[in-house]
C-alpha cells in the first residue's frame, strides 16, 4: 500500500509505503539546492510522519547529478531582512533576529534527530555545504561511488552554522572533521566511508536507492517501540556521559519496556511468521 503526504512542498516529494517513507529532494535543476521553502518544508513534513505513528523508517534521496548544492544562492542574496544590511533598526535587536534566524535554519535538520524511526541519506553527487549539515543529522548514510562531501561554507568566507562543526566530530575522528572544515576540499565516496561518515557505497543512484530502502524495510519490520528507544538512547549517550546515559536507560526503561512486543517476537518464530508491531500512538499534545 503506497501513499503521498507533504503534497504541498515545493521542494520534495515524499512516497509511503508499508511503514517506509521515501522523500526525495526535486530540484534536480538547481542541484536541489535549499530555498528558503525548503528550510520550512522539510521540518514540518518530518514532524508530521512522526506524528503520524505509522511512519517506521524515513529515507531521504535525491534526483539529478547532486544530491544537494546546499543553501540556494537566493537565501543569501534575497534581502536584508535576517541580517539587517541596511536596516535603520537598532543594532542589538537586529542582532538578536539574526540569532534566531540561525536557530531556526538548525531547528531544521534537530527534526531529524527528534523524530522517533531512523532517518537515512542516500546520497549521490555531490553532497555539499548545508547538505553536510543535514547528512549529519539522520541516522545513517549511503553513497552512491560518485558521491562527494564537501564543507563549502569554509571556501565562501563563513562558518559552517547548521550542524556540521557539532555533529560531523561525533561521527567521524575529530581530527579528520576539522580536515574537512578547514580545507573545503571534496572528500569522495569512499574516504568517507573509510573514516566512518557513511555505511556503504553503492555502484550506481538505482543500486544506492534501492539498497537504502531495503535497509529502511528491514528496520520497519522491527518492534516501532524499540527502535525508538534505541535510537533515543544512542543520541543521548552522544551527548552525555556514560553513568548518566546508564541512568537515562534505566529511567527509559522503567516505563517503555513491555513484554507485548517480545512475546510476539517469540511466538510468531515459533509459528514460522514474521512478527507484527502495533504503531506507535502520535505524540502526546497535553491532558
């Protein structure tokens, strides 16, 4: 069974299908670069899967030869409103908007991570600038062979501010992501995969999507509750020391763990069948 949601994007597609959500980025002309849309459209499409329940794996591709040129051109050039070039407002304040503004663009890509099924890139091309942000934000990452990463923003005078410098480290050795953001330079396929930024590499887009999805299938057909709480307690032990993400388990643990899902774990083995999860319930929103 296959259906569509986020019909209104403009910069996405997004296709479900059986407990997997596909959302391709469909710009191919302008290297799927972010529009501003895009920075409002991709958060809001996340947190609705997530709320959806039904929703047990997202895989994020792409069309065309890049995966994503990062942030469109437009954003930058498109006013003074964020910055403030030019304003007659006081400067405190516009600098505080400015804040805001970067806070926001991250909140983007931390949907991400807050969403409760594994979020995995599939990446072709060129995979650049803001697109290095938002790779770091999901779960996990495949590349096609002619796929390459680049920290742009280093090459354009700035400092990258969407994620990379904060999570591409705790990916990959420290020394190895200060390389990559000192220098801009490309790093293929397969220096990545070396260093531990993606999973595997794929010969070709058609093989990298489709492996991709086949992984976002196997997860689906996981208990949606356990691999919630996995994937929670791999982010906060990112995060936090060893004796207090022991603590955050046990405190997880004390409520989530249920036997429902184990013994049909069990009695669908031994009734020679693929077990069957309920979906998780949508987000609480009060009493």
């Amino acid at each position: 069974m296959t259906s569509t949601t986020g019909a209104s994007a403009t910069t996405f597609e997004i296709a479900i299908d059986e407990g997997v959500a596909h959302l391709r980025l469909n710009r191919p002309d302008a290297f799927n670069s972010m529009t501003r849309e895009f920075w409002e459209e991709l958060p809001a499409a996340v947190r609705e899967l997530d709320a959806s329940g039904t929703v047990r794996a997202l895989v994020i591709s792409s069309t065309g030869k890049h995966f994503c040129a990062g942030m469109d051109l437009a954003v930058f050039t498109g006013g003074s409103d964020a910055a403030g070039v030019g304003s007659d407002k006081e400067l405190g304040r516009l600098r505080a908007r400015l804040r805001e503004s970067v806070l926001h663009l991250q909140g983007s890509f931390t949907a991400l991570e807050q969403a409760r099924f594994p979020v995995i890139a599939a990446i072709q091309g060129g995979c650049i600038g803001g697109a290095v942000d938002m790779v770091s934000a999901c779960d996990l990452r495949y590349a096609s062979a002619d796929a390459f990463f680049c920290v742009q923003e280093i090459n354009i005078g700035m400092t990258a501010d969407v994620g990379t410098l904060q999570r591409l480290p705790k990916i990959i050795p420290d020394g190895i992501a200060r390389e990559w953001a000192y220098r801009g330079h490309r790093v293929p396929a397969a220096r990545a995969a070396e260093v531990g930024l993606v999973n595997e590499v794929f010969a070709d887009h058609d093989a990298l999507v489709e492996g991709a999805l086949a992984v976002a299938r196997e997860i689906a057909s996981k208990s949606p509750l356990a691999i919630w709480g996995t994937k929670e307690m791999v982010t906060y032990a990112r995060d936090h020391s060893v004796d207090d993400a022991l603590r955050h388990m046990a405190a997880w643990q004390s409520g989530m763990f249920q036997p429902a899902d184990m013994i049909e774990t069990f009695v669908a083995k031994g009734e020679g069948r693929e077990p069957s999860f309920d979906d998780l319930l949508p987000p609480g929103r009060g009493l």
